[in-house]
C-alpha cells in the first residue's frame, strides 16, 4: 500500500472528539421542567412503530434531513404556507413519510398537555429518534438536549446540503467534509441504510439503463439485480414502489448494510461504490466484520450530528406546535 494513501486512512480514521456541554446541551435538561420527557416519548414512539414499523427509518431519516440543512432545529417539521415554501417542500424532501412527521406532532401534543411551552421539537425528534434506533436494534447512545427551534425554514436552502444517490463518491465527501464529518464518519452514518426503504426511481437506471455496454450495473449482484426489476417494473406507473434499503434484515437495526454491500447488494449506486472506492473500502470492511466498531463509530457520529448547528438561547424558540413557528 503506498504510504501517501496509508497517511490519509490515517487521518480520516479517526473519529472527532467533541463534548456536549461546549454545545450547551445536557442530557438532563428537563429533569425539573418536564421530568416525564423520557417516558412519554417513549409510550408514544412505541405505539407507533408497533402499528408502523417504517416509522423508525422515516425518522432517522426527517432527523438527519433536518439537521444537515442550518442545524438540528426541526426546520424541516414547518408546513409551506402561502407565503413561503418550506424546506419539507423541498423535492429531495418529498419522498420522507408522513408516519415520521406525525409521529413528533403526537409526542409534541402529549407533552404539551404535561409540560406546556416547555420541550421543543428539535429535542423530540433527537430523543425519539435514539429511541427508535435502540427499539429496532440498534446502539444506545447519548443526546443532549435544550435546542431551540428554528425561526424559519425555507426550501430554497436545501440544495447542496443533502447528498443525492446519483453523486460520486468524491461529491458526497465533500458534502459531508463541510459540515465538519469525516470519511470514516460518514460511512458510520450511512449505516442507517440498514433500515427503510428507498422508491425504484431512485436505482432504477441501475436495473434497466445503466450504460451502452451494460443494461444493468455490473457491480449489482445478479440475483439481486433480477429480483428488483420485477419489483420495480411498474415504477413509472406506480411512483410509490420501493425496496428495503437492506434486503436480507430489512427491519432490524445491524451491520448487514455493509455485509451485503460486500456481495453486490447495495440499493444505491452510492451505496455500492462505499464498497469499492479505497477512501471508503476499508470502513465497509470493518463494519462488515465487526458489528460492535460500527455501533460505536455510528453512535459517535450520530451524536456529533445531533450537536450540528443547534440554536440555544435566543437564537430560537420552543415552538407551541411542530409544524408553524410562533408568530405564524
Ligand atoms: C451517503 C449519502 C446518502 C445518500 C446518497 C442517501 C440517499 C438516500 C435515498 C435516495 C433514500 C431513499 C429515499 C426514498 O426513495 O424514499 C434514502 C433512504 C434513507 N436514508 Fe439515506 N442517504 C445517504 C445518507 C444517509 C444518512 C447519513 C442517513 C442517516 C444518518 C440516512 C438515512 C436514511 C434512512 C433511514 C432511509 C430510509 C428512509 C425510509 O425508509 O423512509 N441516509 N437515503
């Protein structure tokens, strides 16, 4: 291995350190305020995944969008109205479930019947989200809490900030680079791909119109690739066709993401390339044979994203409702 490329997976494996009380956030936050904070984020997320078990990777999913766009402030909970279109609005934002945003909206009402104008909703999707990791699956891991919720939200502002499944690995890089993640972070995070779905139009051209030389992506694993044309025949009639992100345990939080990733069976183009470019090889190879490095490294890096730009003090407010700031 040359030495400039063992210098650089140097550099970049290491995970960044930081500590929550530099951000302003405590875990206790609410102990006095709303001392049932935990508990009643906890009965509400459970009824609903039991009855919507997509709700977990919706969420994760609405968190990480909400944070990547001006911070972790539930900007992207806010309705457009006529006056203004919100970043939920934003077309890489459509596709995001209902069963994740009315899952905060239940739990914001529940808690403002117990403790009113006191809990915002950027710490309702950060707690809930934790919760239904852990519920599935995954890792425990620590959120901070006492973010502010944002004064505005505005579709315009998304662009750039959110990585797209048609982008090269160096693009995807450097979107997370700018918001202080690194490599190895950023393949930790994108774990999440082991639960959730993704729409046909998503990977489609992978399956039917790849290139001239290839109808079909030659690094897709056959079997798989067959499997999902089937699926996704009808995609162009029926827009709401979609795969597991993960095909072999699609519900539970664990590392056969990169297991499969390994055998050609990734969903995504940018999936499948973490699996070959040698920035990102090397933490797919761990992950994959190493669960417990993947949770940590996950939980690590999904702390540090819960902490990205959160607004406290008056940068903000605790907004009486999810989906509309208080003046509206
Ligand atoms: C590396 C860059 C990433 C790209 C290009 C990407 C792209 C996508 C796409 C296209 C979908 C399918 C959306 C749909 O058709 O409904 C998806 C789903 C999902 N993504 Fe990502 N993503 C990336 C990283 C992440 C990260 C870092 C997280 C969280 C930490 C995440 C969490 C999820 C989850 C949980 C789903 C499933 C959502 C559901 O089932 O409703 N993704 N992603």
């Amino acid at each position: 291995m040359a030495l400039p490329y063992l210098l650089s997976l140097f550099l970049v494996s290491s995970l960044t350190l930081f500590n929550l009380a530099d951000c302003q956030l405590t875990e206790d936050y609410y102990s006095k305020t709303c001392p049932d904070f935990q508990k009643i984020i906890q009965e509400i997320i459970t009824v609903k995944q039991m009855s919507n078990p997509t709700t977990a990777a919706g969420t994760l999913r609405v968190f990480f969008h909400d944070c990547m766009v001006g911070g972790c402030d539930a900007s992207l909970l806010i309705s457009s109205n006529s006056f203004n279109k919100a970043e939920r609005d934003a077309d890489i934002n459509e596709s995001l479930p209902g069963d994740a945003f009315e899952v905060i909206v239940r739990a914001k009402t529940a808690l403002e019947l117990k403790c009113p104008g006191i809990v915002s909703c950027s710490d309702i999707l950060a707690e809930a989200t934790r919760d239904l990791i852990t519920m599935v699956g995954g890792p425990f891991y620590k959120v901070g809490l006492g973010r502010k919720d944002s004064l505005t939200s505005k579709a315009v502002e998304v662009e750039g900030h959110i990585a797209r499944s048609n982008m090269s690995i160096t693009e995807i890089i450097d979107i997370f680079a700018k918001k202080g993640f690194n490599i190895r972070e950023m393949v930790a995070l994108t774990g999440a791909h082991t639960i959730g779905f993704s729409h046909c139009s998503e990977f489609s051209y992978r399956l039917f119109n790849f290139s001239k030389d290839s109808k079909t992506d030659p690094s897709m694993n056959p079997l798989y690739a067959a499997g999902l044309k089937t699926l996704c025949a009808n995609y162009l009639m029926d827009k709401a066709i979609a795969a597991f992100n993960d095909a072999i345990t699609p519900g539970k939080f664990d590392n056969m993401y990169y297991l499969n990733l390994q055998k050609g069976i990734g969903l995504l183009a940018t999936d499948q390339a973490m699996a070959s470019d040698p920035r990102t090889k090397p933490f797919v190879d761990l992950y994959a044979k190493n669960q417990t490095a993947f949770f940590e490294d996950f939980s690590r890096a999904m702390e540090k994203t819960g902490v990205y730009g959160v607004k406290t003090g008056n940068q903000g407010e605790v907004r009486r409702r999810c989906d509309s700031t208080n003046k509206s």
